[in-house]
C-alpha cells in the first residue's frame, strides 16, 4: 500500500523534468539562431549556459543544436566558439580527454577575425596535453599561438600564453624556466590594468614559487602572501565558484609546506565543500590529494585511505591528470601500508609505478629547454626584422648555408664511422644483456631467500620443540641437532641473500648510534672464542682502541662485516693454527683486521674474491662450501659505510683482511639505550673493592670476559673472581660468607661450568646459592628444563648488559625471598577459584633446599606447563593434581621459591613464552601473550621487560 501511494509522487517530477528539458533546448537554439544575425555579445549568454552545464548529456544536446544552427548559417567562427564552450564545460566536470578533443575541433575552425578564440582554444589544448604529460606537445602548441599574439600586438591574449607556458614548466619540475614567464604575465596584466589576468598571474606566481627545487623559506613566505592576495574579498566579483576554489585548494597546499596544518585543513575543506557543491570533479581530486598527503604525514592512515578512494572514484584513469592521479597511487601505498593492508598497498604501489614509468621527465625537460631556447632566438629574429629586413635576410642566409656545411660534414664523417658505430652497438648490446642476465638472478636468489624463511621457521619450530623432550637415545638426538643446525645454517644464507638483495635495490640505509668502540670489538671477538676453542687455535685480540670512546656507527653492519671475516678465518685456518683480530684507531679512521695462518689464496681467485657467488677453487682443489657471497656483502657493506677493504694475501703461509671505516666521535650517552646498543654502551666505571651491595662470585677464564662482566656489576655489587669450576669451588669453602650468585662460564679447563653446577646443586651447603650460565655455544640439550625461580638462569654470549643486570638483581631478590622471615602484606592471601582466603605464616629463615625440594619443583613446573596457553589456571586445580591441599601447597612453594604460587606461576609463563620466542614461530607480541596464557599483551611485554631485562620486541 505504502509503495503504490508513493510512486507516483517520487515519479511525476522526473517526468515533468523530462518535458521541461527539450522545451528548454529548443527556446535556448532559438535564441541561438536568432542571435547569429546579431553582434557576438548577444551570442554569449548561451555559450556561458553551455559551459555551466554539468550534466554531460544536456551539454551535447544544446551544443549539437547550436552546432547545427551555426553550420546551417556557414557561420563557422560561431561554431568554433561553441566548441570551445564545450571544452570548457567538459573541464570542468573533470572530463579532461572530452575538452582536448572539442578544444582541438575549435582550434581548427577559428580564425584571426575572433582573436580571444583563435587565442584560448589552443591555450585549452596545451593545457590538456600538459594533464596528459604530452608536454613537448603542449608547449609546442603554446610558444606557437604566444608568437601569433606576439606578432599582431595582441597583449591581452599573450598575458594568457606566458601564463599557459609557466604552468606546463612548472608541472615537469622547472620553475626556473617558468618564472621569467609568469612574472612578464604579471607586468603585462598590471600595465593595462586587467585585473582578471593579474589575479591570474598572481597565483601562477604564487605555485612557481612554492615548487620544491626553489621552494625556500623566504618563496614560500612569498608564494603563500601572493594567493591570500588573489583571495582577498576585493578581488571577489572577478572570480567564479570554480577559481575560487582552485585557488583555495592552491592555498591549502602551501599552509601544509609551510606546516599550517590546522590552517591548511580548514581551507582545503571549504574547496572541497566548494567543488562538490559546483561538480569540479578535477579540483574535487585535487583537494582530496592535498588532504590525503597531510593525513599521511601526520600517520592518520584511515583518514588519508578514505579521501583516497574518494579522489580515486571521481574520475577513470584516462581523463585524470597523470600527474595528481600518480600522486594519489603514492599516498595510497603509504597509508594502506601504515594500516597493515599489504595487498591493497601492493595494488596502488602498482599503479604508481605503471604511471611513473610512463613519464620520462629528463627527456622532457630536455626537450621542453630546446622548446625554450628556440622561442627566444625565434623572438630576437623577430626584433630584428622589425628593425631592418636586410640583417633578417643575411641572418636567414647564413642560417642556410651553415646548415649545408654541417650536412654536409655529417654525412661525409658518417661514412666513415658506421662500422665503428655497429660494433659499439653491438659491444652495448651484449653489456645490457649481461646486466639483466645478472639482475635476473639477484632478484630469483631474492625471491627464493623470501620463499625459503617460511618452511625454515616451521622445520626449525618443531625441532626446537622435539628437543624439549628427554627419552631420545643418542643417536636420535644427534639427528635432532643436525636438523636444527643445518636449518639455522640456510636461514642465514637467505639472509645474506636478502642483504644483498637490498644493497643492489639500494634500500639499505645506514643507521648510526652511539657505541662503546672498546666493548664493541671485544664482543664481537668473543663470540667465535669457542669455534677456536674448539679446533685448538691460537685464536688472540689486539686492540688499541682507547676505552673512554663512543663512536657513531652503525653497529649492525660493522658486525655482519667482522663476522663475516673471522668466520671465514675459522673456517680456512687450520688445526691449532693461529687468528689474529687487530683494532686500532687512526687519523679519524676505524682499522679493523682479520689475520689467519693457512694456504692463503690461490693467486687466481685473489681478483675475483669479492665477486657476488664466486667460491676459489685455486690449484684445482675443491671448494670449501658456501653461498660465495660473504665478502661481497663485507666489500658492500664497507663501502655504504664509506670505507675501504684491502687484503694482503702470502700464498702458502696465510692472509690478513683489513677494513678502513671513516668514523665520528660522540660523546658517551645519558642513558643506556635499548637493543643491541646495551651490549655496546656498557658502564665501565670501576669501583672500588669497598661496594656496599651484595657478594657475587664469578667463574670465567677468559680475562677479557671477566674483566667486562666485572665493569657492568661493580657500581652494584662486589665481586670475587675464579678461573674455572675447581678454584670457584675451592674459594666457595674459604670463604667465611656464602655468595649472593653465581655468575659462570659453561666451556672452561679443570672443571667445566656444567660440572660445577652439578656440583653445587649437590651440596646441601651451597644448593641454595643462584647461579647463571654464561656461554656462547646456546645448545638446546644444555639448558636447564626451566628457570626454577631463584634457583639459576641461562644467558647465551653476546648478552645485553641490561639483561644480565635484570636477571642478577631478580635472582638475588628470590633467593631473599626464600630466606625471608615474614610474607608481605600483599601476598599474605591468595583466592582460589572457590574465593578461600588462606592466611600465611611467618617461614623459617633458616631453611636450606635439598635435591628433593628441587625434584618436587620440577615435578610442579611440568604439572604448570600442562596447562600452557590458559588462563584460568588456579591454585585449587593444582593442589587437585599434587593431590595436597591448597594451604599445603601454597606454603611448600613460597618455601623452596620464596614466591606465592600465583607469582611463581607467572615466572613460569614468562619462561614459556621465552621459549616460545626462540622457537621463531611467532611474530607478534599477542601470539607470544596468548601462547604463554596471559590475557593482555601490554601486561605481559611489561612482566618480560623487569624480568628478563630486555623487551620482547629486540626478540621477534
């Protein structure tokens, strides 16, 4: 019932409007017909109805009639007239390749009789052609209409030209050239006072100076006073809704370069609010380009998606301005990116790169520059002629026969030069061949190294988890290892692909920070301490780098280099032969020097061993393996740095690799950074013997080691030193007052870390006593089976400076804990999922841990780690399992533990989740979270940062 009564309401208006539109048309062509017998000023109202038309179809009808009624009359300068009208009402409903078309039919059918047409409809279609990047084109038809103006003293109109010249110049990058232009066209239009061309002028003005090859400060300033001018109210009856919002969207682009963002938003608004309401589709686009490029800068990404739809939806491809329409695919990559939507970012980043290879912009500039060159000699030939025809006729003549002499020199020197030119043509073709032949298979190793991450994380994953696992014989566990090993192996060959991938895109940028140079080298030096340990090398550190100084550098690449040297030094040196590393300061440069004992370097591989993939096979003895592209990521590396790689090869005796690195001295930081930076900018004040903290006992050999790990604990804690497992365990029963911890290194001679430890968890007098492994050989089978919550830790060299002081503070604090006579008041209850409220009891501060406390701690981590990945795991649930009652349990765990059961749960999942992070199979922080069971990952990164001393996210 509701739809009959409406329909023909909604419906009788459309067909009254329907009626009213040919009755229109014909009083309109009537009016037409009847002004052709009149003067041209009675003729232009209907030509101003024609391009305030907006809607395309109403527009082709009266324009076909008056085109009719002109050529019925043979009236053809009407017609071009008409035809120009239609380029401009096509314009301005954002129809671009429609006004080309009828601006081009216009040009061809005026004449001099009405100079403004013969003036402005090829001025409309060298700015069509400009849109469409056809500027040669465009400026072709520009510079040839300015010397018709020119020529017939036409000033008004060659106002219009400059104008059209300085904006196609301005639109392919050269401002320069499109000044003196545009500045002539303001001087013209003041002189004779037309002030609609001096607005004009003003804001062609205005865009040249804000382009940024010469947008400077005091332009900017300029440029930005020139356009509030042209919208000054007084100016206000001079300009149609169309200028003024084009001039209003000019405005806004240049409160946004001048960082007037609120500004900038409010007049782009009023533009946009402007072009909707008049359907300038074209300046609709632009505003919306203008206010997505702002929304970008300020990481307003959904904003600056939205508006680029919007702009995108206006008008197909074919009729839009390359130039913004190529703009807009840019801001849309970058916003869809910063919103996480790859596959609509990869789509627009497409399109961008399909419309920017389209535009050779050097050969138009070049092109557009010999435009310029050839109107300003054609312009002194005119000046001339006007002052005596007999220079014209002498210039033409000499003109002449230059030409016929440089012909004719052409063409004797090109008989003489063809065969060298095909043969140049053809050396150049076989160099492109081999160029592509060369990017063709960086870009397949890149893809592949791509390809090859996801089935290495998922075969790493659970080999990982596998070894978690205790009941394997020997021999499967070898099989275990060998399968991780090799797989870390190929994830660091596709790494190095990747890198080199990124060198030859020349999208590896330098990042440098602040680093402790001293610490630094030593770092790096230690970590292939066990690799020489383990052949029986003579592996030694020269270093003569002063310890006071910080450097900027980029640490990370400096480290791929270095370890791309000594690995390649351990792997070619012999049995129990010797590796010297040297680092030295010189004349503001960083010398950094691998030196190995060995054959050396065949002297026919030394030219070609920084060449990407290629792997010496010298006196026809086999290879030794690997990808071949190690020292060409040092050598690129090193010169991205701005440094040198030089090699000194001694055939049969060995080779030493030097690397010279330009560096900047920095003053050391305030504070200690985060990430791989911590390891670096270390504190290395000493302190003295008289410390008030806590005792702590470190068993490390290697001096060096020792003496770093001493200069981040002393300003904390005192400290007493062993060499190995033996002598630790000898000072351990002269010493009147037991160590707070233990801090040890696992590879060490006498007695290693790993039987000290057993030793010590032994002993009723020191199973108490924390302690953490240090070593740089992280293998899985050596791990402890959890952290045991104050019982010890593991930390795998090279270590953060601040991890290691987050886990020595965390396990002291527990091992007091255990040993403390009262509970605190926030954990003297606990509630259980049934809500009871357990009161807890002063403990003993006396009580030792035995091997059996330790055995039931395991025994209750394995029932936790049950329940991995929940969150509602109680403490009700757990006493359930242990079959004991709840205050039973509560009491037994805070006295091996020294923490409640909800906190040594937590310890639990932090640990879970650590091991989750190495497995490699989660990226996110949230997969990490919910993995190890807890709710919230802002809560969770906070937990893991005051645990372990370092944030999740250096891990990922």
């Amino acid at each position: 019932m509701g739809f009959n009564i409406m329909t023909p309401i909604t419906i009788y208006p459309i067909h009254l409007f329907r009626r009213i539109i040919p009755f229109c048309v014909t009083i309109l062509c009537s009016f037409a017909a009847l002004a052709q017998s009149q003067s041209r000023p009675a003729k232009e109202p209907v030509l101003k109805i024609l391009r305030s038309m907006k809607s395309p179809d109403s527009a082709a009808v009266l324009a076909k009639k008056l085109i009719d009624s002109a050529r019925k009359n043979n009236n053809k300068p009407f017609e071009a007239r008409v035809l120009l009208a239609r380029a401009y009402q096509a314009y301005g409903i954002g129809n671009e390749h429609d006004a080309l078309t009828f601006g081009r039919e216009a040009t061809k059918l005026t004449t001099t009789a009405d100079s403004l047409t013969y003036e402005k409809a090829p001025i409309m279609v060298a700015y069509m052609l400009s849109r469409e990047a056809k500027t040669v084109e465009a400026l072709n038809v520009a510079f040839k209409i300015l010397k018709e103006c020119d020529n017939r003293g036409w000033k008004s109109l060659s106002i219009d030209c400059r104008a059209c010249i300085a904006d196609i110049y301005r639109s392919i990058g050269n401002p320069k050239q499109a000044l003196p232009y545009a500045e002539q066209a303001s001087k013209d239009a003041l002189s004779i006072k037309d002030t609609a061309s001096y607005i004009f002028a003003l804001s062609n003005l205005s865009n040249i100076l804000s382009e940024r090859s010469i947008s400077s400060p005091g332009n900017l300033v300029k440029a930005t006073r020139l356009m509030e001018q042209v919208l000054d109210k007084k100016y206000a009856h001079f300009l149609s809704d169309f200028s003024i919002a084009r001039y209003q969207g000019n405005l806004g682009r240049l409160y946004l370069m001048t960082n007037q963002d609120k500004k900038a938003e409010e007049i782009l608004m009023k533009s946009l609010e402007l072009s909707r309401k008049g359907e300038f589709k074209t300046l609709e686009k632009h505003n919306l380009n203008e206010l997505m490029t702002m929304y970008v800068d300020h990481k307003e990404f959904k904003k600056a998606a939205r508006y680029g739809e919007m702009a995108v939806s206006i008008q197909p491809e074919s009729q839009s301005n390359i130039t913004v329409q190529k703009n807009i695919y840019n801001h849309l990559t970058d916003a869809y990116e910063g919103i996480g939507d790859y596959k609509n970012a990869f789509k627009y980043s497409y399109l961008y790169r399909r419309l920017n290879d389209s535009i050779n912009q050097l050969d138009k500039a070049r092109d557009a520059s010999e435009l310029d060159k050839k109107y300003q000699a054609d312009k002194r030939l005119l000046i001339a002629a006007g002052e005596t025809k007999l220079v014209e006729v002498q210039r033409n003549f000499l003109i002449v026969l230059a030409l016929f002499i440089v012909m004719s020199s052409i063409i004797s020197y090109r008989w003489f030069i063809l065969k060298k030119k095909r043969e140049t043509a053809l050396l150049a073709e076989e160099h492109s061949q081999l160029e592509k032949m060369d990017a063709m298979k960086t870009r397949f190793f890149a893809n592949v190294s791509h390809e090859l991450r996801t089935p290495l994380t998922l075969i790493m994953g659970p080999a990982v988890q596998l070894l978690a696992f205790t009941n394997y014989e020997d021999e499967q566990l070898n099989m275990l290892h060998s399968i991780l090993r090799n797989s870390k192996k190929l994830l660091n060959m596709a790494n190095e692909l990747l890198d080199l991938g990124k060198l030859e895109a020349g999208k590896l940028a330098l990042q440098p920070q602040p680093v402790a140079l001293l610490s630094f080298v030593k770092i790096l030096y230690q970590g292939f301490v066990s690799a020489a340990e383990y052949k029986q090398m003579d592996y030694r550190l020269l270093n003569f780098i002063d310890p006071a100084l910080f450097v900027l550098l980029d640490q990370e690449k400096f480290e791929k280099i270095a370890n791309n040297l000594i690995s390649n030094a351990i792997k070619f040196t012999p049995y129990a032969g010797t590796i010297t590393i040297t680092a030295d300061i010189k004349l503001e440069m960083i010398e950094f020097g691998v030196a190995n004992t060995g054959v050396g370097i065949h002297p026919d591989d030394l030219p070609n061993i920084f060449d990407r993939y290629y792997q010496g096979r010298g006196n026809n003895e086999p290879s030794e393996g690997g990808t071949g592209i190690g020292l060409a990521i040092a050598r690129e590396l090193t010169e991205l740095m701005g440094g040198h790689i030089a090699v000194d090869n001694n055939w049969g005796k060995g080779v030493f690799f030097k690397i010279v690195i330009p560096f900047k001295a920095t003053e050391k930081p305030a504070t200690e950074v985060s990430g791989t930076e911590a390891v670096i900018v270390s504190n290395s004040k000493t302190v003295g013997k008289d410390t008030n903290g806590e005792l702590i006992m470190l068993v490390e050999d290697h001096h060096e080691m020792a003496a770093y790990i001493a200069d981040i604990l002393r300003p904390q804690y005192r400290l007493i030193t062993a060499g190995n497992g033996r002598a630790a365990l000898q000072k351990l029963q002269d010493m009147p007052v037991m160590p707070s911890l233990i801090i040890s290194d696992v590879m060490m001679p006498e007695m290693d870390g790993f039987t000290l430890l057993e030793t010590l968890k032994q002993s009723p007098a020191y199973c108490n006593i924390p302690v953490i492994m240090l070593t740089a050989l992280a293998n899985t089978r050596h791990k402890l089976k959890a952290l045991h919550i104050g019982v010890d830790d593991y930390l795998t060299k090279p270590f953060l400076s601040s991890e290691l002081l987050a886990r020595t503070v965390n396990l002291i604090n527990n091992a007091a804990a255990r040993s403390g006579a009262t509970i605190s008041d926030d954990d003297e209850l606990i509630t259980g999922t049934n809500d009871l409220q357990i009161e807890q009891p002063a403990e003993n501060p006396g009580l030792k841990l035995s091997p059996a406390d330790l055995s039931w701690l395991e025994e209750l981590e394995a029932r936790v780690r049950k329940h991995t990945g929940k969150t509602d795991l109680t403490l009700a649930a757990l006493s359930y399992e242990l079959a004991i009652s709840e205050r039973q349990l509560f009491r037994r765990i805070k006295s091996i533990t020294g923490l409640t059961p909800n906190k040594y749960i937590r310890a639990i999942k932090l640990q879970i989740a650590r091991e989750a992070i190495e497995s490699g199979k989660y990226r996110t922080i949230a997969e990490v979270s919910y993995a190890a069971g807890f709710d919230t990952p802002a809560y969770f990164g906070k937990l893991f940062k005051e645990h372990y001393g370092r944030d999740v996210n250096e891990l990922l």
